[in-house]
C-alpha cells in the first residue's frame, strides 16, 4: 500500500508534511479524512475561510494558499493510526518535488512527521523543519485556538 500523492503547485512555497495516512484517511481518500483531525479547521481559520469537507474543496484549500502537503512515508508498517507503532519505515523520495517546487520552509504536523523528515528528507534537502504540535485528535491537550497561535507561523507563506 502505498500514501496519498503529493499536493503542490509552482507557487507552493512552503511544506506540510505528516507521517502516514490513519485509517479514517484512508477510507475518506485524502489527508486528514478523520472527523476529529483539527488541520483542515485550523488551516480553514488561517486562511480566514470556511472548512471545505470534500476533498476538491480541501485540496483547492493547499493550493489556493500557495502550500504543499505529502507525507515522509512512502511506506510502513503500523498499528491503527498510531505513530508509535511505526516500523520498517520506506522514506518518500522528496527530490522531484523540491526540485520543481519554489519550497521555502518545512511545518511538520507532529513530533513523528519532524522526526522523520529529520533523519531522512533533511540532509537531502537542508530546509531545516518546524516542528508543530499535533492536529490529530489523540493531541487532544491542544485546543483549536492553541493550535491556531502555534501554527499562525505559516501565514508567512500562505497566498492570503
């Protein structure tokens, strides 16, 4: 099995990167498809929209705010949607699109995501990652708004 494509354009400036798709993910057929995940409602608040729930409203969301959104994994093994339980890690190959893309900054959504793009995509790409806490639902100590402040350093790139 293998994660969801790349989401990017010429102007995508700066990248989010998770880990692998949940299950809840994989049965919606794009990132963040779980119910409870705050990242399409944060990013929506950022950009001062509403929350698309489609996945054409979602990926014209990324696009029209000049974002890219992938995953280090290419593949895995893991248990449910737990980050703790990934193995036998197969790290995504980001050269293509780092090389077509005018990528400025990494947001890793998760200490699992930064850990990963640490070992694996940054000594090939030297764009040094922020990582950001959580927007899944088990980070559940972070309110919308908390998440909001932390993650309000991604304006910065955004085509607001």
């Amino acid at each position: 099995m293998s994660g969801f494509d790349p989401v990017w354009s010429e102007r995508s400036r700066a990248l989010i990167l998770g880990t692998w798709p949940s299950p809840k993910s994989f049965a919606f057929g794009f990132y963040y498809g779980h119910p409870q995940n705050r990242f399409w409602p944060l990013l929506a608040r950022l950009e001062g929209k509403e929350t698309p729930m489609d996945i054409a409203g979602r990926r014209a969301l990324i696009l029209d705010s000049g974002l890219a959104l992938w995953d280090t994994i290419e593949d895995c093994a893991i248990t449910g949607a737990s980050d703790a339980s990934i193995r036998d890690v197969k790290p995504r190959d980001m050269g293509e699109l780092f090389a077509r893309a005018p990528i400025e900054a990494v947001f890793c959504n998760g200490a699992k995501a930064y850990e990963l793009y640490q070992r694996y995509q940054y000594p090939v790409t030297h764009i040094p990652a922020r990582k950001m806490p959580s927007t899944s639902p088990a980070n559940a100590a972070w309110s919308l708004d908390r998440l909001t402040e932390a993650w309000s350093g991604l304006r910065e790139y955004m085509s607001l």
